[in-house]
C-alpha cells in the first residue's frame, strides 16, 4: 500500500457521503483495482476493469449483489470453482428473493418473464399517461411557487408510471406510494450487513400484488400485470405466485427509487445553473443528451456487487474464488483512462450511453428504456410550465455555502430532500390573470 495514503471507507463514514468522487479518485489513483485495507474485499474503479466483470458471468456469480459486501458469507469457500457451493447456499444469503441474485439459465428465465414488460411499444402506451401525470403534478407545484421536489413530485411521479405500467388499481396506487417511501434505505452505512431485502416489503405489499396476479388470472385484462400472471418460464412451466410478487415488488422498489434519485441530482444541478436550464428549456432535444451525462456523473446507483466464483484476475490483479467485488459504478464513470475530463458536465459527450449506470452485461437494468422516457417526460413538462427554478436559500443556504442532505447509503446516491422554488413560464401566467 501507499505510504501516506489515508484510505476513504465507504461504508461507514458520513463525511464520504456528500462527495463521494473525490474519495474514489483518491482509490483510483492508487490503483484500479484494490484490495481495500479495512474490508474483505476487492474495489475497482477503473471502466476496463469494472465492465469485464460485469460482462464476465463465469468468474463472476451475482448473489450478492442484494446482500452487499459486507454481510458475511453463508459459508467457507473451498477450491477454485465455488460455484456448487453457492447454489447450494443461495437460499441462506440476503436478498435471495430477487431475481438479480441469480446468476445464468436461472437469472435468464427470470428476465425473460420481464422482457415483454418494457418493449418500446409498451412504452410508447405509456407515454401519454406519462405526460399526462407529469403535466398535471408540475403544473400543481409551480402554482405553489415551489415544493420539496424530492417527496412533492420524484417520488411520487415515478411510483405512479410503474404503477399504471403494471396496471396497479388507482386506489391502491397512493398506499403503495407511502409504504415504498418508508421502507428500508438500501447500503444504510449504519446497518450495512442488512443488504437490499425485499422482505420488508413483501410482508405489507405481498398480499395485494398476490391478488392482482390471481385477479389476472382469472379474469385476464389488457395490461402489463396480465402479462406477467400468464407468463411462462422458456420451458414452458408455470411459475408459482409467490415468484412473481417479488418480480412485481422488485419493479416497483427499485424503478421507483432510482428514478426519483436521478430527478432530484438532476434539478440540483439544474437550479444551480440557470444557463443550462435555459439551454434545455430552449431545446427540448438536449434533455436526453442531459440526463445521460448526469446518469454518468451521478448515477443513483454508486456500486454493484459481485462474488468470485472461480479464481480469476481483474485488471493486473488476482482475485481467488470466494472474494467479494465491489464494482464502483460512480468511480468507473469518471475514470480519467475512458472519459476526457471526467468531472467536468459536458452536454453532448462522445459516446455517452457507454456510462455504467444501469450495469453492463446479463443484468443490466431492465427498467432503463422506462427510467429515460419517465424523467426526459418530466423534466419536458417541468420546461413548458416554468421559466426559472432556483434552490431555497432559507432551506438550503446561499449560493456557495449550500446546505446538501444525502441518502446515508453505500448504495445509492440521492438527495433526502430538496427544496426549490419555481417561477412560472409567461404563458401559464397570462393564463391566470
């Protein structure tokens, strides 16, 4: 190890929350991949290094990547190939439940009950209940004059668009909306070992999507829940109702949680740059362009896990079996070897859908094509109805001196709140005098 390096932990200090960049630059530097001192396991931060793991299925088993690093494996590992092992453990590691625990011809049949979900004529249908919902909760906080963004209209929105996707009764729709927003934090740095379960939530929301997936059944209708109750596995087998309640749940945890975060670090860096704002707001082609930039510079996702099932090498290291990864989506994304100036924002950037925010490889985010059409719609209405947002001194302090709350997670990257206030567009204006 370097001498007079101090390594940043990333999963217990606070202070590393709020910038988490800096300290992964710090890490990068020393090397990209490395065996971090205070922890069993290995971090990689380089692009090269961290998408021939994701890309590399093989050497590299995804059963934890719910449980996190710092759980304790369910066993000892032995030999070179550790695979048995962990399929003979899967059901014991945290977050089992999940499809993203799964690894090949187990991982593949489960993706394929989803696939169909997030083809680009469903959300096209979906779209204008999209613009619609987003058109009518943006108009509602502008008329305020402003709103904490994050629990006002994020969260809400985006639980909202899945929620019509899987064709969620709507009176159901705000109970589930509030339970989502109390349950667990993910990679909590002070409950770290609790990995992403879906347990918690399965207790109180499992009992209604059992219900709409046995309704479906009995009395198909045109949805996507529909869909997903008829499914059959690629061997034509049915799948018990228990499996696809934690699909459903998954869709909806996961989709409605990142999506949100990317709203909110996306209008901080708006309101902190009026001249981006107006560029956008001006040319509404330029927000997907936006929105893959700050997927590259903040992501909501920072890591992914990985555990080694055979004995490989990353990069110019050697990683026995049975070595836990952590992959630095946040630190391979601003890797100076593949991006030009990687912490400065530039719209319009060569090549930008490279970035690393939805992973790379078989578990890759399914629900990306939904998360870029739900935030591009949002933010095209937030242009149409407003022609300025600046953030709250009183909230959030002056200009230089702000006042950020992060989610205090390993995880996840995201804004606890965020308040702004809001000058209309001059059309809604004229509108209303």
């Amino acid at each position: 190890m370097a001498k007079g390096f101090e390594e940043p932990d990333f999963f217990t200090d606070h202070s590393v929350l709020l910038d988490p960049y800096e300290a992964l630059d710090a890490v990068r530097s020393q090397s990209s991949v490395r065996q971090m001192e205070n922890h069993d396991f290995v971090m990689v931060t380089g692009f090269a290094e961290a998408t021939a793991v994701l890309l590399d299925g093989e050497h590299f088993s995804s059963v934890i990547a719910a449980a996190g690093p710092t759980a304790p494996l369910p066993f000892v590992p032995e030999g070179d190939d550790i695979t048995d092992q962990i399929a003979a453990h899967h059901h014991e590691f945290v977050g089992h439940e999940t499809f993203l625990s799964f690894d090949g011809a187990e991982h593949s049949a489960r993706r394929a009950l989803l696939n169909k979900l997030f083809t680009p004529s469903r959300l096209r249908a979906n779209e204008l209940y999209m613009h619609d919902l987003a058109d009518r909760m943006v108009r509602d906080v502008v008329a305020k004059g402003g709103c904490e963004l994050m629990h006002d209209l994020a969260t809400p929105y985006v639980t909202y668009v899945i929620a019509d996707l899987l064709g969620v009764p709507e009176e159901d729709r705000a109970k589930i909306t509030e339970i989502l927003a109390s349950a667990p934090l993910p990679g909590a740095v002070d409950d770290a070992d609790a990995g992403a379960s879906l347990a918690p939530l399965a207790e109180q929301v499992g009992g209604m999507f059992a219900g709409y997936i046995l309704d479906r059944r009995a009395n198909p209708r045109q949805d996507v829940m529909t869909d997903l109750a008829t499914a059959r596995f690629p061997d034509g087998s049915i799948p018990e109702v228990g499996e696809l309640v934690m699909l459903a749940i998954f869709l909806f945890a996961a989709g409605q949680d990142t999506s949100a975060k990317l709203v909110g670090n996306s209008a901080l860096k708006l309101a902190e740059n009026p001249d981006l704002q107006n560029q956008l707001r001006n040319d509404r082609s330029q927000i997907a362009p936006f929105l893959e930039e700050m997927l590259r510079m903040q992501g909501s996702s920072k890591v992914t896990h990985r555990l080694t099932s055979k004995s490989a090498r990353i990069g110019d290291q050697d990683v026995p079996a049975g070595t836990k990864v952590v992959i630095s989506l946040a630190g391979a994304d601003r890797d100076p070897n593949r991006w030009e100036d990687p912490n400065t924002f530039k719209l319009g950037r060569p090549r930008i859908k490279e970035h690393l925010a939805f992973g790379r490889g078989a578990h890759t985010c399914i629900g990306n094509p939904l998360a870029r059409a739900e935030v591009r719609v949002l933010f095209d209405r937030f242009f149409e109805h407003t022609s300025g947002m600046t953030l709250s001194e009183e909230r959030h302090g002056p200009a230089g001196d702000r006042r950020l709350s992060y989610e205090p997670s390993y995880i996840v990257r995201g804004l606890t709140e965020l308040h702004v206030e809001l000058t209309p567009a001059f059309a809604d204006t004229a509108a209303e005098t």
